[in-house]
C-alpha cells in the first residue's frame, strides 16, 4: 500500500486521493493538540457511526477544542466520504486539531481533516493463533478520551517488532487498563470482566457488552495484573480487530497457547451481528 | 502579528514566508510522534546554538525517530536561515517528525521542519511585576528530553487566562518539576537551588548555574512543595523568559509581591551575558 489516503474532507471541501496538505503551524503538529478517532464499514455500510461520531465531539469538548461541526452534519461527512470511496471495506481517519496558530501555542480556528483509507483486516491467523502482549507500567494522558497521542507506542515499535509482540497492555498502580490500541476482557467460567475506569470506552468493547449480555454475567471494574495472569481466557476487542485472542502474555503462554472456546463464541457473535448489520 | 513564520527549512530546500505545507499523513499530526526545539537569537547571534542542536538530536535519539542530519549540517542550517531571516531578533522552531505513513502508525523517512519567527519579547512589567503561577500535579511523558506533547498545557489556557496566571508548575508526588515551558530556580539566603529529575535540562538553566557559579551555592536536587512555597525568592527560566520573578504562587503573594534582589542580580549577569554574546 503506497497511498494511505484514499479521499478527504478538509474544512467543508472533499478531495479525491492524496493527503491533503496542512501549513506546519498547525497545533495539532506543534503542541500535540488534536482529537482522533477511527471507524471502519463492512460490506459499504459505515459500522456504529453514530458512537464515534459522538465519541470525537466528546474528545474535542473534554480537550477543549472547537468543534465546528453538529453530530449529524459530522455523520452525514462521514457517509458522504463512504459513497465518494465506494469501496466495500474502508477505514475513515478523523482529526480535529487547534487550528494554525499565529504565536506558536494559542489556538485559532480549529482544522476537521477527515480521510477514507482502504482497509486491510487483520490475517485469519491471528484469530487462529491469538496474539502476544506484553505489560507496561504506563497511563495515557486523558485515557478516556482519543487524541493523537501515541507516541509511545510507535517509539517501542522496534523492540515490539523485536520481541514478536503484538500490542503493549498499560497496567498503573497494579491495575490492568487497556493496551495501546485495544480494550480488554477476561473470562472465568461465566463471568465476562472489563476495566471500566482510565480507559477509552470503545465501541467494539460495548458491541461486545451487549452482545455478551444474555450468555454471561458481565462485570465492568477493576482487574488486577494477578487477576489476569491468572484467568481462563484474554481477548481483545477493538474497531480493526474485532474480537482478538490473547494467547501470550509476558512471553508465557496464556491458556496453554490455545484459544479459548467463549473467546471464540463472541467472535463468532461479533461476525454475525456484523452481517446482519445495516 | 498575522504571520508565524518568516523563512523556513524543510527537509533540504529552504523557503521564504508563509508556513510550509506538509501531508496531514505526517506521524507528528497523525500520532503526535515528534519532537520539537526552540532558540533565539540576541542582536543577531543564534544563541548557544550548540546546546541546542545537541539538545534536539538527543531527543530524536531518545524518541527513536532517525535523525538524517549531523549536528555540524544542523547548526549551519540554523546560521543559514538566521542570514536569510536577517532581523535582529528571531525565534527558531525545529521539528522532526517519523515522517508520512503508509498505515497510520509507521514510521517512514522522518521530516525535518525548521522556521524562523518574529521574535516578540516579554514585556518589561513582567520583569518588575513578576508573574503568577499555580501548581499542578502533573508529569510529562519523557520529562528529559522536548516533543510536541504540549498538548496539556494548551487545554488549560482558558482557565490560566480566567486565573490571570502566567504558567502552571508542574509537581509530582510532591515534588516540585517545572513549569510548563520554563524551568524553576528558589533562593534562600545564598543558596540557589533548582530540580535535577524528571525535567528537561534547559539551556537559560544551564547559562544560569554557570554564571550563578561564583556567587552563589548552586545545588541541583529535588525541592519539596513547601520548600517552594517557604522559599525567600523563587524565579524561572527559559529561552523566551531569560530570569522570570514569581511573585504569586497559587493565589497567595510570595515574597511579599516584591521581587527578590538576588533574581535581579541573576537577571542582571544574564542581561550582560547577553551583551558579550558573540
């Protein structure tokens, strides 16, 4: 893939192919202030658009920055750069930063950049296998909203790629929080478990709260790091992994190295409500 | 002042007026994966622009973003755009980016974005008033060395201005850090202090311990919040500040509201060692 973007929305204006261009003095380049947020469509059809359209106005009040948009106006972009595409599976980009500043820190009128991307769905063996993660000590700043901020993660990129590891579970203070792009579930018996507090409410993490809810007893609250090395299965859930096995953790095999049979229940779930999606 | 930027440099070619535009698929935009220096000049003299340049290429190295200049190329790029820019004053910003992906989260070939400003100097009441600042418990990602996270500081500027204060000071765990922007220095009788962890080693800092030297006890170590607060004179530093006088801590007048005799001194050997900069 030589061209992420595929079409975009900068300021009121669509444009097909390319990047568009930005002036440097953008804050959301100069002091890392900027919202983010990411979703996908299956078979042309943009998937719970509505929960990341109000997740990014939510990101952009709590962070402060001036959303120029209504929530259905900002949906009806959002479908609009879905017909433009007119690809059965697309990622769609958005960006709401401080806009150019004229002394280097004060915000002016914010910039709305949104772009379509083909989207490349992860390998059939990683549903197959399930994944490795390691744990880190670290908190995102504002961990219940979504900036540009992951410089962190693609800093450990080389010693990820070192280690075949798949993602990096952010722990703090003992507790299990979210990986640096997903949530996280365990499961004992019946019992599906889900961090609640210092984490990205995501939406695959609520599809899958919803769709677990007449099989298991489900309970969002704090995990231990104990609690989690030690339970039957780990999964994943995010917008580009669905429902994602964990089957190493810490370079230890996780649940003897297989998936689990309620992991791949709720995948399987998952993949039907996608299909029946409209 | 409607225009940031006089003359820029990007990744080899160097530009006259107007912002340069970069892709907005750049990892300093997508992902805030950057990082960032500021310098000035004084009567047209870059300014210690070694400390700088090392600085900047130390924080690329820490940030594992490749750097393809050498520190020589870098500071003559620097004197190359402070002849062009050819004002008195200036204001540099460099930027290094991991550069524009090809997936949204990987690195590529890293941008490199200098500009030269207009340089705008604190007005005098600043110097004879002294500012306000207020404490906040609060760390930043990779405190030693400077990216473009400042995104923080940014969402609380509405508060600042309600508050009249000039900059929020950084504590963790009790201990006091640094400023926003700025490093801190206290002074008791003939004894000058200021942090050693978990800040950036600033370049005013480093000239101010060297010219403090002789005068004063210099120690570098961790200061308590109530060492801060009893302290008989408390000062910042930093490129846009030169030595800044805190006369108001969290609401509450420090030092009577009056400025301090030895910050003047400091300000004063400052102000000289400017003059003989060459």
């Amino acid at each position: 893939m030589s061209q992420l973007v595929l079409h975009s929305y900068l300021n009121g204006k669509f444009y097909r192919g390319n990047s568009p261009l930005l002036k440097v003095n953008d804050l959301g380049l100069y002091r890392a202030y900027a919202v983010f947020d990411y979703l996908r469509s299956y078979n042309k059809t943009l998937f719970r658009v509505e929960n990341y359209a109000e997740r990014f106005l939510f990101s952009a009040s709590e962070m402060h920055i001036h959303n120029p948009v209504l929530k259905t106006e900002l949906v009806e972009i959002l479908h609009q750069l879905n017909r433009l595409t007119n690809l059965p599976n697309i990622g769609i980009r958005l960006l709401l930063t401080g806009g150019y500043t004229k002394d280097g820190i004060t915000p002016d009128k914010s910039n709305l950049i949104i772009s379509s991307e083909m989207f490349q769905p992860l390998v059939n063996e990683q549903y197959q296998k399930g994944v490795k993660i390691i744990t880190e000590n670290f908190i995102r700043y504002q961990p219940h909203i979504k900036t540009n901020n992951y410089a962190h993660v693609i800093k450990l990129r080389k010693e990820k790629k070192m280690n075949d590891v798949y993602d990096v579970l952010y722990c703090y203070r003992g507790k299990v929080l979210e990986t640096s792009r997903n949530n996280i579930f365990i499961i004992n018996g019946n019992t599906l478990v889900t961090p609640q507090k210092n984490i990205l409410h995501g939406v695959t993490r609520k599809v899958v709260l919803e769709l677990a809810q007449n099989k298991f007893t489900v309970e969002e609250r704090e995990i231990s790091k104990k609690e989690l090395l030690e339970a039957e299965e780990v999964f994943l859930t995010g917008t580009t992994k669905k429902v994602l096995p964990v089957t190493n953790i810490n370079n230890q095999l996780f649940s003897k190295g297989k998936i689990g049979n309620k992991t791949k229940e709720l995948l399987k779930l998952f993949d039907s409500y996608i299909q029946e999606y409209k």
